[in-house]
C-alpha cells in the first residue's frame, strides 16, 4: 500500500496493536471490546455485507491506482481447459476428455493474445493495456504467463471458491487479488478494460460475456472490442441468429462483438479500433 502521510494522531495501526497488548480481563477478552475494523466476528456479521463490498472494491482499486494501471486488456475463459499435451484433468468421460483436448489450442491462442497486449503495455509504460484474467488454471493462467513470457505484469483477479481455486503462479504477485464477492470482482474487470476477449468456457465465462455485452447493448459500458474466439465452439453453444429472429434482441446487437479464432485475428481488431502500431514492430517484440 502506499506511504502513510505524516499525521500527528495516533493511527489505526497503533491502536490495534495496542490493544493486542492490553491486560487480560472480562472485559477486554469480551467481542463489544474489540475495535470494530479489527474484529472479525462484526466485520463478517450479516449487518456489514455493504462495507465488505466497499472494502473490496476500494481495497483493489487503491493498489491498481498505486501501480499507475490505467487500462486492462480483459481474458475470460474455461479453467479446465489444459495446455496442450497436458492431461484434461476436468474430464469426467471420454468425449470431455476428447473435447478439452482439442479446446486446448484455445490455451495457446489466449497466451499469444496476451502476449500482444502485453508488448503493446510495455510499449507504452506499462500503464496501458495490462493483461487481468481470472487469476485461475486454464485461459486464466494462458493470459497471465503470456505476459510473463514478454516481461510484462498482470494482474489476476481471484475468488474463494469450494474446490480452493488458487492463483496461477504467472500473476504478478502484488497485483493478485482474492475476492469474495461476485459482484466486485466483475466491477474490477470491467471499470478499465479497453478489450475483452472472451474464449471457449462454461458458465463463469458465459456470465462474463453476456454482462459485458448487455452493459455496452444498454449504453452503461462504452463499445470496446468485445471477442468471442472460437467460431466453432460458440456456433454451437449459443444461436444468436434465433434470438434475432425471436425478436428478443435487435438484429444488429451481434454486431456488438466479434468472433475470431486467432491471436493475431483478434488483436488485430483491437489494434485498428485504437489505431495501435503493429505489434510485430514494437521493440521487444519476438515469435515463438
């Protein structure tokens, strides 16, 4: 966190501490006793829902702004997709097995996306088009270690899950973040982005796609490149045609994104709505 100014009270910190050390009596070791930010019984009762989520957003607000983070190329995606040649440890039958591996090309398309992202941010300070996934397996951790593999940070975006989803070991550690809220962490995805690129995944990643893509359908989110990689995979999984033609959304709302199937198809979309260079003459740039 960022340098305490100077202050001539006694701090939040300090008091904590003290307290820590106060004597042991009834009414010391009693909770109502306990300074209200720091007992966690007060902060994780159902009355004070409101302040975590204010403590949430502020919390990861207040280190992207301390890291000069300005805007975010956004990766969503299926975490149990593998990388390629690696096992599909999410198959629970033979045709998932078969179908992960085979939507592990996706692994590779979303680490070479990200990896044009993350030349163009270092291009350009570092401040602007920063890589933020999920912070998970899967594309999540594609997108990150594309950012490592040109020497750029990410940022990863977690959330507590029951099976223990742990960061990704790509994330750059002081911009890992662990969420308890859905919604918060959705905010933080989306209060940057300049790009989203949305590859093949189940229902997180669905929920992802179609929140970015009613906000910019209703106006609350400004057009930004919005990608759908994999022509095959979301031909299959969603008929936007039928909801057209039942009238359910406006014949030009698919317009409102773009499927792709390549790394280069994609960027090259987000490139020509920014006017970017090409990312194969930024300096530092090199094929794998």
């Amino acid at each position: 966190m960022a340098k305490r100014r100077h202050t001539p009270l006694r701090t939040s910190a300090q008091d904590v501490d003290a307290a820590k050390r106060a004597p042991q009596t009834p009414q010391t070791e009693s909770s109502a006793y306990r300074l209200a930010f720091s007992d966690e019984e007060f902060m994780t009762a159902e009355e004070t829902r409101g302040i975590r989520f204010q403590l949430e957003y502020t919390k990861t607000e207040m280190r992207l702004s301390e890291h000069g983070i300005n805007s975010t190329v956004v990766l969503f995606g299926g975490a149990r997709i593998p990388e390629p040649g690696k096992p599909a440890w999410a198959a629970r039958n033979d045709t998932q097995k078969a179908n992960l591996e085979k939507a592990s090309i996706y692994y590779d398309e979303a680490r070479r996306f990200a990896q044009f992202a993350s030349l163009t941010s270092l291009a350009q300070d570092s401040r602007e088009f920063v890589v933020v996934t999920g912070g998970g397996p899967g594309v999540m951790e594609a997108g990150n270690r594309g950012a490592v593999d040109v020497g750029a940070q990410s940022i990863g975006l977690n959330i507590v899950l029951a099976h223990e989803q742990a960061p990704n070991h790509y994330v750059t550690p002081d911009l890992s973040f662990n969420f308890h809220y859905f919604a918060t962490r959705k905010i933080h995805f989306l209060l940057r982005a300049k790009a989203v690129a949305v590859f093949p995944g189940g229902f997180g990643t669905m929920d992802e796609f179609f929140e970015t893509l009613t906000l910019i359908q209703t106006g609350r989110m400004e057009p930004v490149p919005l990608l759908l990689f994999g022509a095959e995979f979301w031909g299959k999984v969603i008929n936007f045609d039928a909801l057209a033609a039942a009238g359910t959304i406006a014949p030009t709302d698919p317009d409102l994104f773009t499927i792709v199937d390549s790394a280069e198809e994609g960027w090259d979309v987000v490139r020509k709505f920014y006017g970017l260079p090409d990312v194969g003459k930024i300096p530092g740039w090199r094929a794998e």
